[in-house]
C-alpha cells in the first residue's frame, strides 16, 4: 500500500549508499523478481544490510522507515519474510502456521505501540511507517475486510492529519467508516469512540469546530461504553474536547473539561497496581503538560491550579520509573506549595512526602540500576515480553 509522506520522490544513483543500507541494481534482480520500497512501492535501490529482506527507493524512505519502526523490528520481521517450504509432517506444518500467526499478533501490537507513541510525540511522518507495518499485519491476521483493521486505518489518518495531508486522512478515514458500517452491531464501543475522536481531531484541525464537537462528544459516549466515564481511554476525548473548546474562546468550559481529565487522571495513579505501555505515556505526557500551560496561562489567580498538574506529573514520571524527572516536577510543585499554602499544609507535606520517596529510591540504588529497572518495567508487557513469549513457542517446537 502506498502514502504520500511528504519527502523527496527523486530516484538515488544505486552507488547511494546510507548507513544501514546497501545499494542494489533492479538490472540485476532474479529474472520475474522485483523489489518494492517498503514505503511507497517504487522500484527499490536499497537493501537493508542488517535483515536483508525490507527495501527502499531512496535513503529517505530507508531513513523514515528504520526510525518510525524498522530498527525495532528488524529481526523480528525475518522468520516472516523467509521462505519456509512445504515440508514436514502435517502436525509440523501446523506448528509453523501457529507459530506464523503467534509472531504476526505480537508484531500488529509492537507496530501499533509504536505508530501511537509517535503520534503523541507529534512526529507524524514518523508515525506513518509503523502503520503501515500495523496494518500490513492485520491484514495478514484478520483479512483485508475484517473490522479489525481500523485501528492501523484511523493510525495512518490521525498520522495524514497531523501533517496537514487532509485529501489523504479522509482516504483512510472513509476506509474506517466503511468498514464499522459494515459490521454494525459486531464493531466494539472502543473502535467507534477512535473513529470519533479521528474525525474530531480533522475537523479541529479544518476549523470547523462544531462538527469536531459533536464527534469528540460522541468519541465519549463510545468510550465510557466500553470502558467507563472515568477510565484514562475516555480522557482523551476530554482533552481533546478542551482543546476545541480554548480554540474557541469558551475558556470556562475548556477549564471544566481540562479539569475533568486532571481528576480521571489523579485517580489512576493512586491505584496500586498500575501499567502504562509507552504509547500510553506519551500521551498522557502530552495531555497534562499542555493543561499545565493553559492553566499557567489562564488561571493565574489560582496559584496552586498549575502546580497541581505538575505533581500529577510527578506521580505520572514516577510509575514510569522516570524519576529524574519525577524529581523535578515534584520539586517545582513542592515550591508553589510551600509559597502560596505554607510548609504545614496538607498538599505541601504529601507533596514533600512525596517527594522525599523519589529522592531516597534515588540514592538507594546506581544509575545503571535505576536504568535496567526501567526499561524491564515499562517494557514489561511489550515488544520484550513479546519476544520471550515467541521464544517460548520455540522451545516448544514438536520433536523430529
């Protein structure tokens, strides 16, 4: 499938060469073998050197592709592209199918995590390649007709929308509707409140903000459906409500919404037991340092409103085992709290508590401890985990 990305459409010389890339001559291709950029389809010039099975017409197609996803799944994609033959017995054919499917299903949710992370990121064009692998494999697991490839359509729309690219995201987003009409009652709550909040953020972006009103509105009742009013998934939709709201002067209400998803928020990381995959904290990153500004801004009168937000922060940078940051934003909260309230107030010792605990989970271990307890933490449920789990299936591979 092919995108319009925004980058140079202009051939390379085959003796172009990039870092993680290898020049090659289509001339000299296996006669009725032809290879594709892996982005937009043209005739490709360049071969990654590394897994040698993904191909490129240019090095900026190479260079987009490796930082929007191919540098996380550059190995992983290699037991998929390889030709495996039909040999074996029956049962180990099924084995190997199974074994297929198991790989395809946790690159779809690598591919996806990461499409998502790097929309709220803001770093649209490098979102679009992990969409395009998302659904790629969904097609490969679900079918080209199945429900199940809205997600990577609505991924590639929201993507088209951040770069302006409006012809292209209403491609995409017809493709969606499309296919929720068709399943009716079969499409989850959960696809049809993406579906909303998609079309919501393209009519913000076009300016017409009382179409993108309703559909944020109606991406909140699909959300509260299938999760609740108050789950972190239905704060998006608030925010992004606020946000249509500050664009149009209605700041009492953006203040009312903003407020809303502070409180959703505030409530889930008091859970005890609690995970984010890093999509998820980028976006809960970009949703509560952008209500920080708006209350900066426009509820001076309220000292503390700010700072409330950066102690949420705080706890937010904390469960993601960031705490350097967690350390900071404590400290900036801790600070308005002392001035505006005074050192005996309740928000200041909680905070100071708080910010106490950060401080001696600091000491009490090394750097390069503190690093390797992240990244096992907030990767505990993704693109590692998935690995163990495929090696898992490996080790359980039917005896010859």
């Amino acid at each position: 499938m092919s995108v319009q990305i925004g980058i140079s459409e202009t051939f390379p010389k085959t003796t172009q060469l990039v870092q993680r890339g290898k020049a090659i001559n289509p001339l000299s291709n296996p006669k009725g073998q032809k290879f594709e950029c892996e982005l937009c389809g043209k005739p490709a010039y360049i071969q990654c050197k590394n897994c040698r099975l993904t191909y490129y017409c240019d090095k900026d197609h190479e260079t987009i592709d490796f930082r929007g996803i191919h540098e996380k799944i550059c190995q992983l994609i290699i037991p998929l592209r390889t030709p495996l033959g039909d040999f074996g017995s029956e049962e180990e054919r099924a084995y190997r199918e199974k074994q297929t499917r198991i790989r395809q299903m946790n690159l779809l949710e690598i591919t996806k995590i990461e499409a998502h992370k790097k929309l709220f990121e803001s770093q649209f064009d490098l979102a679009i390649p992990a969409a395009l692998q998302a659904l790629r494999f969904s097609m490969d697991v679900y079918g080209q007709d199945s429900i199940e490839l809205v997600p990577s359509y609505l991924l590639l729309g929201e993507a088209s929308i951040g770069l302006k690219q409006f012809s292209q995201a209403e491609d995409y987003l017809s493709l969606a509707k499309w296919a929720v009409l068709k399943a009716d009652s079969a499409c989850h709550p959960s696809i049809r409140a993406q579906l909303h909040r998609n079309l919501g953020l393209m009519f913000s972006s076009q300016g017409n903000y009382d179409a993108a009103l309703l559909q944020l509105a109606n991406d909140i009742f699909f959300s509260s459906i299938a999760k609740s009013p108050d789950h972190i998934t239905t704060s998006g939709g608030y925010f992004q409500l606020g946000n249509v709201f500050q664009k149009l002067g209605r700041l009492e209400d953006a203040t009312a919404t903003f407020d809303k998803v502070i409180s959703i928020w505030k409530l889930f990381l008091k859970e005890k037991t609690k995970f984010l995959n890093e999509a998820q904290q980028a976006e809960a990153v970009q949703i509560l340092t952008t209500i920080h500004s708006f209350r900066s801004v426009h509820m001076n009168s309220s000292v503390t409103s700010a700072a409330e937000v950066m102690y949420v922060l705080a706890q937010l940078y904390n469960t993601c085992n960031k705490f350097d940051k967690a350390k900071a934003c404590a400290e900036r909260a801790l600070e308005t709290y002392e001035s505006a309230l005074g050192r005996d107030h309740s928000m200041t010792v909680e905070v100071k508590i708080f910010y106490k605990g950060i401080v001696v989970d600091d000491k009490d271990s090394s750097p390069s401890s503190r690093i390797q307890s992240a990244n096992s933490k907030s990767r505990k449920h993704s693109i590692n985990g998935m690995m163990r789990r495929t090696s898992s299936v490996n080790s359980a591979s039917p005896s010859h």
